[in-house]
C-alpha cells in the first residue's frame, strides 16, 4: 500500500465517486480507479462498493481508517519540517459531534485551534456519532458510547442536561394539570429527527408505556428551539441552550434527562489530533455539568 493509493481511497469515499476523486487528486479517473484497485489486490480484499455514491466495505472501513492516519501523520510531520511558518494547508482532523454541542460549547472550544487545523465536522445523534469512528469516517467523536470502539479512547466529557419544555401558551392548552400520562399520550411534541431517542425516553419513564403522539421533526438544533418556543411541540431542551428570558415552562422540574457525554478518539499520537482533544477537554470541564 503506497500513499497514492491510500489518498485515492480517502478521495473516493469523501467525494462519492472516481470522477469527483479524479477532479479533487488532479488525475484522470482511470488513474483513481487504478490505484484503488491496485490497494485491493494489495490487500486482497474488494474496498469498495461502486454504487453512487461509493461505499466502503468492512474491509475497506478498515484501510480508510488507516488511510485517514497515514494522512493526519503526513500532514503532522509536513508541518513540523515548516517550523511553524504559513507554507502549506494544515492537517484535517474530521470529527462528529452531535448538533445540541456544536450549537452551544463545541465551537468556541476549537476557535482558539482553528488556525492551526482544519475541521472537518459531521452532525449525528450523540447516540449514533460512534458508528462514524468505526467506520473510518471521522478520528474522534463527542459521543453517548463509554465503550471505546476497537482502536480508539474513550474519555468523560461531563453531563448534559435535558429538560422538558414548552411554550407558556402551549403548557397551557395541553398540560393544565401538568405533564399527566393522558396528555402526553395527544400533545404534540417536536423530535430532533428520527434518530433522537430524548423524548421517547422521557416519555417511558413517564407513561410507564410506547405512546406516540403526533411528533414535528425539525433537524437543526436552533431552528428546533424556536419551534418549541413558537408552540409546535413541547420538546427536550438542554439547560445550555435554555434561559431565564425564554419565556419557557418547565413541564416536569423532576423529569430532567442527563446524557453523559464521552469524547473518543483514534488511539494515535498525533498532535493535531492532540490539539483537538485538549481543546475540547478544557471547553467540557466548563460548559457541562
């Protein structure tokens, strides 16, 4: 496996197809298409799926994710040899984050970073940011999982508090005597997408029951507080991104769900990655409880 090879496996799978490889590589299809087949014969094993757009295979997570390392410690040692001058692009270290923390503590934690490396972030659920470390998408994930995924740390970021709440005009319609199992079972509430399990959860531990009642989506954390605000739904919101001037009511003082949060990282030592980590340990120790 050379680093050409690596490269046009990584270019592959980020842009979705051998021609978008080719345009990114500055080489002809033909030519990416090549070097990824000389990586599998290599490895003996197939990489890559070629549908639209590609997807790598168990195998292929596996060489992406070493293809991923062998790029950050190039980058790294690039960098090093400059001594701290501007020639060059930074390393890119992409990681996954879950939108609640990238809308309240995650980006100010890597402002003070932000020159000296690209981010490239993903959204998802805190509860599915760990499939993009397993599948070689991403080096270190902000993340629900305290079990390490094969090959990566997992270290304690601290806790995040969500509460139920709703609109005053909206508690009013549907919760007068409070967050009763009867009118959880017909009041509307608004779910981040269909991977956020906040509010089904508070609505077990409620209900003793599966309820569905009828559900808004809205898949950006703040465009979903201001949907709670303007009466949607009632919804869980976390005290980060809440205060006294919302003119919020809390349904339930009592029903607070905490979601520990867990920052895991490729076990490599690269001081990019580094950077990244120290960055956002620091930002977590402040920002959550």
């Amino acid at each position: 496996m050379d680093l050409a090879q690596l490269r046009a496996l990584v270019a592959a799978v980020e842009t979705g197809t051998l021609d978008a490889a080719a345009g990114r590589l500055h080489v002809t299809p033909s030519a990416v298409s090549q070097r990824i087949r000389a990586l599998e014969v290599a490895t003996g094993q197939v990489l890559l799926v070629r549908s639209r757009p590609v997807v790598p295979t168990e195998a292929g997570a596996a060489v992406l994710r070493l293809a991923r390392q062998v790029e950050l410690l190039v980058a790294d040692t690039t960098a090093t040899l400059a001594g701290g001058t501007d020639d060059g692009a930074p390393p890119v270290v992409p990681v996954a984050v879950n939108a609640d923390s990238l809308a309240t503590w995650f980006l100010p934690a890597l402002a003070p970073v932000a020159d000296r490396v690209s981010l490239d972030v993903r959204v998802a659920d805190q509860e599915h940011t760990a499939a993009l470390l397993r599948a070689g998408t991403v080096m270190a994930a902000v993340t629900a999982d305290a079990d390490p995924v094969p090959g990566c740390s997992s270290t304690r970021l601290g806790v995040a508090r969500y509460r139920p709440m709703a609109s005053r005009a909206h508690a009013e319609r549907w919760f007068p005597e409070g967050p009763t199992a009867a009118a959880l079972r017909r009041a509307p509430l608004v779910a981040f997408d269909r991977t956020d399990d906040l509010q089904a959860a508070y609505l077990r531990r409620r209900t003793h029951a599966v309820v569905h009642p009828p559900t808004h989506h809205v898949p950006s954390s703040a465009d979903y507080l201001d949907a709670v605000r303007l009466g949607f739904g009632w919804g869980m919101l976390p005290d980060l991104q809440t205060g006294p001037d919302d003119d919020l009511v809390d349904l339930d003082p009592a029903g607070a769900v905490d979601v520990v949060l867990w920052w895991q990282q490729w076990k490599l030592r690269s001081p990019s990655l580094d950077l990244v980590a120290d960055a956002v340990a620091r930002a977590a120790r402040a920002a959550l409880g």
